[in-house]
C-alpha cells in the first residue's frame, strides 16, 4: 500500500481483484439471461458505485442504458443518519422500461428504500438492485438485492469505488478499515 492510504487508519485487504472480479461476473451472466431481450436502464448510486457500475456493462452481453444519480444522505465518516436527499436525478425517462439499480453496499437499507420509492413514480416496468456487499446485520429497513455479490460482516469497508471520507476509492482491492490505535492491533 501506499502512503496515501496510511495515515490514521488501518487497511486490511477483504477481497482481491480477482474475487471481484468473479463476484461481478457471475452476477452479469444472471443479468444477461434474466433481461435478455428486455429494454434495461441500470441506475447507478454516485459515487460508491461507479467502479463496479464499469466492470459490470463490460460483462454484460447484452445491451443496457446508463444513468446516474447522487444521493445525499447526510452520511460523515461511518456513521449515517436518517434524511436522504436526491442531489442528481435520472435522465434517461424511465416509463415501461425495466431497471436495475446498482449499488455498492447494503448497510441499513434506506437509501434504497428511499431511490426505489421514488423510482417508482416514474412508472418503470420493473425495478430490481443489484449490489456488489450487503451487510444484513446492519438492516433497518425491509430491503434484499435481486442480484448481489456477497455478504459481508458489519465492518466499514473501502476500495473499488466505496469511500471513507472520500479517501481510498482509487484502490482495485476491497479492504476494511481499523482505527491504528485500535485495541486489537
Ligand atoms: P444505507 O442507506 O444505510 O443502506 O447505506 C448505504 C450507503 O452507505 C452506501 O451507498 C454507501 O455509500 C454507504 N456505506 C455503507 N456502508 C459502507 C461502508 O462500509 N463503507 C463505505 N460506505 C458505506
Ligand atoms: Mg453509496
């Protein structure tokens, strides 16, 4: 690692490139055959999810639209609070078309009980999620993704795309993150 990612906490590597990698395929071979002849619109979360959002579309074979949107849920650090607010919304309309909304990590649910309620309103023909951690212990709210790479224990986890305080997306490796004074260390 290098000093970008050292400064007061501790990185220890989850998962590896190539099990992300096979973790990502697998869900795009479900999703392939699932819509297959369907008109697919995958909604990517900004940030978290664009690094798996690419990785994705280039397993895929078959053809799919982009679009993003930014939500702000008053998350600092690790700890996240109730409101959520939508910062950049979908472009592409929505109406009759099947969607797919791609998230990085589950925690509590809410932001994505939050974007699929309002999804909803654009009378989509379906909505499903996909996203790449879920971390079920978290769970606050009712929410299972349709398609998801694996599971993971309650740790704040970083790398591929997900962020703490935006540091550490940059890195290709899944990790998880212990303060350097921790008692364990
Ligand atoms: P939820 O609304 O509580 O389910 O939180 C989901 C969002 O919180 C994700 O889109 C992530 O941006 C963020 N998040 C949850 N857990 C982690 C984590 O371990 N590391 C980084 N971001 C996380
Ligand atoms: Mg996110």
């Amino acid at each position: 690692m290098n000093s970008k990612g050292m400064e007061r906490y501790r990185l220890h590597r989850l998962f590896s490139q190539e099990q992300i990698a096979s973790f990502v395929q697998t869900m795009a071979d479900r999703i392939s055959k699932d819509y297959d002849g369907r008109e697919l619109v995958l909604v990517c979360i900004l940030k978290g999810a664009f690094v798996f959002l690419s990785d994705l579309i280039r397993y895929l074979r078959i053809p799919v639209q982009v679009d993003f949107v930014r939500l702000a849920s008053y998350r600092s650090g690790m700890k996240t609070c109730g409101k959520i607010e939508i910062t950049k919304d979908v472009e592409i309309p929505l109406e009759k078309k099947d969607v797919l909304i791609i998230e990085d990590i589950i925690d509590s649910g809410r932001t994505l009980q939050f974007l699929k309620d309002r999804l909803a309103l654009l009378n989509p023909l379906s909505i499903k999620v996909c996203a790449l951690l879920d971390k079920k212990t978290r769970r606050e709210v009712e929410m299972e993704a349709d398609y998801l790479g694996t599971d993971v224990d309650d740790l704040f986890v970083v790398g591929y795309g997900i962020d703490f305080n935006e540091r550490y997306r940059y890195l290709p490796e899944i990790y998880y993150v212990t303060p350097i004074d921790h008692p364990e260390e």
